[in-house]
C-alpha cells in the first residue's frame, strides 16, 4: 500500500494467521472478556491498548474471534463512547505537539510541513465522521481551541 503523502510504498509487516474461530489454548469467555473491555475503558484505557492488555495478560489473540464483536463495537454498545474518536484525538494530539514545536523553533521548515500533513489529516477525518454521523454537523477543528476541546 502506498503513503499517503509521498511516492513511495509502505513498508511491509507481518500480517495475522486466517482465520474463522479463535485457537483453542485461546480464552474465549464471551462475558469475561465483555467485563475486562468495560472495566478497562472505564479507567481510560485506549481501544488499541485494551487490545494488547486482552492479548498479553488474559491469553486473547482476536476479540473479535473470541466475542463475535470488535472491541469499538462492544464499548458503544455499552455506551462508553468517547466525544472525539479515538484516531481523531491521537491525531490533534499530534498536531498540538507539533504546534508547540513551532513556537519555539520558528524555522523548522520539516515540521511545519509535517503539521501541514497532519491537519489535513484532522480534517479528512473530520469530514468522514461528519458524513457517518459520529460528530456533529456543525463540529470544525480549529487548531487555537484544540487544546481546551481534548481537555474535555
């Protein structure tokens, strides 16, 4: 697959067995693995790492395997559902990282163009949930009120 914003192609990586039901040394507990999810978000634990923490800890290679359901599915259903989607949050997090980068070093031409990137990035994505209804018609990224919209 190629990047997004360069002529090149990606790197290649492992990629995970096919296939259709969970391995047998696997935990597949339907209830307790739902429980772990719940509790796990509830102390503010991120969808990928509810994932790692499940595979590490509690011997569960695939929720979705396991449960029938992916985690993000298992938490909305539970009504647990963050105001900003988690991708969107890690992306204006970056930005803001980058911004603060910028304040002090004025004439980093490669970070300036990578926040150029990444907010463009923001708003792709903002308008994709927009369009699927995960945010509000009326809901704009503005990088001056980031910061106290992420304190929320």
């Amino acid at each position: 697959m190629a990047r997004m914003h360069a002529r090149r192609r990606g790197v290649s990586g492992s990629v995970r067995p096919y296939r259709t039901k969970a391995p047998a040394w696997s935990n597949t507990d339907k209830e307790q693995i739902e429980t772990l999810i719940i509790d796990l978000k509830k102390q503010g634990v991120s969808n990928a790492q509810i994932g790692i923490i499940l595979r590490d800890k509690h011997a569960v290679p695939s929720v979705k395997l396991a449960t029938g359901k992916s985690i993000g599915q298992i938490v909305e259903e539970n009504g647990i559902v963050t105001e900003i989607p988690e991708d969107l949050r890690n992306l204006i997090i970056k930005a803001l990282g980058m911004r603060k980068h910028l304040s002090i070093n004025k004439r980093d031409l490669h970070n300036k163009r990578q926040l150029m990137l990444t907010e463009s990035k923001v708003r792709r994505l903002v308008r994709y949930y927009v369009k699927t209804g995960k945010l509000s018609k009326d809901w704009v990224y503005k990088p001056e009120t980031a910061e106290i919209l992420l304190s929320r």
